[in-house]
C-alpha cells in the first residue's frame, strides 16, 4: 500500500521529532579529543618551562673573572645552553657579522667571527662550522656541532659545543652554583704553558695550531734541547720529545711530525704511528677517504692512511691553483687582507690548491700536461691536457662584433674565468689551446674545440658561455639541453 503525500510530510514531521539516541562512540571520541587537548597543553607547558633564559642572578665568568654579559645572550633548553653568536664574540676576543666569509653581502641566515688567527662561519637550522685561517693555502674546513643553529628573536644562536668549536673557547654550566665559566684559549694556554716548566719543559708550543691541541687535551711542548713532544693534562707522555717539529691538525685529530732530517709522517692523536716519517711534505688532502698527498725528491703521489700507494710518486704537482678562479669580491677581500705580497713591483700571491673535484678526480701534472684519477687510484684520463680551466682572455677591438645597430654582440668578460661548472659537476680542460668539458668520470662531454668559455654574473645570477667557429653559446640553453644533462647542484 503507497501512503498518500500528506502521510508522508506527517511521517517526516515524526521523524523529526522523535528524541535522538545517544551514540556511544561519539562520546568516546570526544573524551579522547579532550584527553588528547589535555595532554597537549601539559606537553606545552613543560616545553616552556624547560625553555628559559639564564637567571639574572647568574654570574658569568671569563678568564677567572666575572664578566658583565647579558643573561640575554644564552637560554637553558633542558639543562643546555645555546648562545647568541653575535653577542658574545668580543667577550671571547673575536669580532662577529652577518653573512658569509669572504662574500660581501649582509645575510641574517648567516654568522661568521674571526680573529687574526681563523675565521668560522655558521648557518641557520644547519649543525655545519666551516674553518679556515684567513689568507691559508687551504680549503674549508667543516666541523660538526651536536644541534643545528637556531634563530631566537631574529640572532643566531648555537649550542655550547658549537661555539667551543668556532670561538677555541671552553664553556661549563654549573646550574647548582648559578654560574658559566668560559675559558679562552689564550688564557688556557697560558695556565698549562706556566705548569708544564714545572714538569721540566721550556714551554708549550704557541703555534696557533698547537694551542689548539691543548682543548683537546693535548699539550705541545719542547724541551731544553729545542726537540717537540706531546703530553696530556695530566703529564703523561703521548709523542716523545724527539721531533725538530710537531704541528698539530684540530680538523684530523692528528699531529704531523718532523725529524731532525726534514722528513715528515703523522701521528694519531693517541700518538700511535700512523704515516711513518719518509716524506719531504705531507698533507690531508680527503678526510673521508684518508688520503694525502706527499711528496718526495720533488715528486708528487698521494696515499692512503695505511700508506698504500693511490697514485705513484712520480708527478711534477697534483692539484690545481684555484686562486685565479675564485671571484672579484673574494679577491678584494683577500688583497685587502695583504694575500698579494709586492717583490720588485710584481704582485705575487701564495697558490691556493684544490686537490679533489666533486668527490670523485685528482688532477695530476707531469711534464707540463695535466689527466685525472679517481679516488681509488685508477687512472680515469690519459696526460693530455695543457690545463685545467680558462682563463679570460682580453677581448681586441678588431674582434669584437657588432650588430646593426653598432652595439657590441660580444659578452664583456670582466668576472668569467671558469674552472668548473658546478650546478653540472663539469671541469673545464684545455688542449690545442681550444677548450672542452669532463664529468665527474673524466668522460669527455664537449671535446675541447672551443675558443673560449667564462662566465657572466648579471643581477646575481651566473650565467655559462662558449665561444665555438666565432659563435657564442649559451651553454645551459644551447648545450646542456642538447648533451640531456641535468643540475646536480643549484647555483
């Protein structure tokens, strides 16, 4: 039987009307919602307690004495201390600014501090320090800090190993005395240099390097008859007092030694032998892999931390001066810093090396041509190329072209020398004078037929040419697209 319209708009009205019955599992839900609520404001409220500033009641200590720092520039987060970069770089004898080393740009997602000895550059939400002593023959150095830099009311901030590793300072927090007692290395230096005559040394060594050693608890020192050793804190002998020298790598853990006849080796930081005293130069050159160059009767080879033989000790140089590829405003900033030196009113400089390309080639040199091995030792490139890079070339007026409204179609070279590619992971090489390109397995991408390639930076933004049979190309646009090649890396 079909109701009638009317029974159904009645029947409507009763469903309507009829009482709701209680869903049980809609209950529930909102019991756990609330307990959930609950347990994220008690979380909250812990958070917040556990993070606070230093008491204004804590007293600060540098050097022995009480220091009037602001509690500001460190908090507490569960029983650690984070410090503000910025704010205390000049209690500890460094300056501090925004930005990168060596880049002139202010840049509020990065910090470095430097004094006369090293400069150590640190960057937001990354747990990276890169050291470098200022005007080194050197690459960076990356050291680790247990947490990554933070931002607190728009400054720096890094946790206490962190700044231990970039300002050479030691930081304890006693929470029961209410105090932070920072030590610097100078002063540290200068407590174990007083106590280590007492033991029957002249001193410690004061190399910067060597000093170092000492917040490691390792302490240089030499003896009467000028020879180097290494003790610990507590006197014991770890390295004898019988090199001519002893120079201490904080980035290794390790001390290169010398012996009365010039030969170096390396010693572990436990001084058990690990690189025995053969070689006229020795040198960190893949900490990861443990390889170092050396160089012995005027050769060079490299090997590995077993002193196996990677490359054979028979190149006249291995690595490639990096100096002339570095850019404009690195280049001021180290001529202000006096890295060029006059002789008879010849600028000379000190070659800066790099020793290995994209993880992956060492450039070796022997009788003035240049090829590649890999970090294992294979030989990936036949000795061939008259060099790595290109240099700029000064562009004549009679070669320059025009178009037809007489403005110059040629690119003015003024920032371009170009060594690598590194968006790509390509090295330039040269070789009949005409230039080419190599991946990261030394295969010849571009065969060197090229009359030129450089670079042009135009608002920030680098751009990569070639000038190839009196044309020029744009090779992201014109040749990487065509050879299917892809960025590793962004600019």
């Amino acid at each position: 039987m079909r109701l009638h319209a009317e029974d159904l708009k009645e029947d409507s009205k009763l469903r309507v009307n009829k009482p709701k019955e209680h869903n049980n599992s809609t209950i529930i839900g909102v019991i756990i919602a609330i307990i959930v609520t609950l347990l994220i404001i008690f979380i909250i409220i812990a958070v917040i307690q556990d993070i606070k500033p230093i008491d204004e009641t804590t007293k600060i200590y540098v050097d022995g004495k009480e220091a009037q720092i602001e509690t500001s520039i460190f908090f507490i987060e569960n029983n650690k201390v984070y410090v503000n970069v910025k704010g205390i770089a000049s209690y500890v004898g460094y300056e501090s600014h925004s930005g990168e080393y060596k880049i002139e740009a202010e840049d509020l997602n990065k910090v470095f501090v430097e004094n006369k000895q090293e400069t150590a550059s640190m960057f937001l939400n990354s747990t990276i320090i890169s050291k470098i002593e200022p005007n080194a023959n050197d690459e960076y150095k990356n050291y680790t800090m247990s947490e990554p830099a933070r931002d607190v009311n728009g400054e720096i901030y890094v946790i206490s190993d962190g700044i231990e590793i970039a300002c050479n300072i030691k930081l304890e927090y006693d929470s029961a005395k209410r105090n932070i007692n920072i030590k610097t290395l100078p002063y540290i230096f200068e407590l174990y240099n007083n106590a280590v005559q007492n033991l029957g040394f002249t001193g410690v060594s004061n190399e910067f390097e060597n000093q170092k050693a000492i917040l490691y608890d390792r302490i240089v020192v030499q003896n009467s008859d000028g020879r180097f050793g290494v003790i610990n804190g507590n006197g014991t002998e770890i390295i004898g007092t019988r090199y001519a020298n002893i120079k201490f790598d904080e980035y290794n853990k390790e001390f290169t030694i010398t012996n009365a006849y010039d030969k170096v080796g390396i010693d572990y930081i436990d001084g058990d032998t690990k690189i025995n005293v053969n070689y006229d130069e020795i040198k960190s050159i893949h900490k990861d892999k443990g390889l170092y160059l050396v160089k012995s009767n005027e050769k060079y080879g490299v090997i590995d931390r077993n002193e196996r033989i990677i490359i054979h000790i028979e190149y006249d140089d291995i690595g490639v001066d990096i100096y002339p590829y570095i850019t404009q405003a690195i280049r001021k900033t180290e001529d202000t810093n006096n890295n060029y030196k006059n002789d008879n009113d010849t600028q000379k400089k000190e070659i800066v090396k790099q020793y290995v390309f994209f993880d992956s080639l060492i450039a070796v040199k022997q009788n003035e041509l240049w090829g590649f091995f890999n970090l294992n030792g294979d030989k990936v490139s036949n000795i061939k190329y008259a060099d790595i890079g290109c240099k700029v070339k000064e562009i004549e007026e009679d070669d320059k072209k025009y178009n037809k409204d007489n403005k110059p179609t040629t690119p003015a070279k003024t920032t371009g020398n170009l060594l690598l590619i590194d968006e790509y992971e390509l090295i330039i090489v040269e070789q009949n004078e005409k230039f080419g390109l190599i991946d990261t397995s030394a295969k010849e991408l571009f065969r060197p037929e090229a009359e030129d390639m450089y670079s042009i930076t135009d608002a920030g933004v680098k751009s990569y040419y070639m000038l190839y049979n009196g044309r020029i190309y744009n090779l992201e646009k014109d040749i990487f697209n065509e050879l299917g090649l892809t960025k590793k890396t962004e600019k």
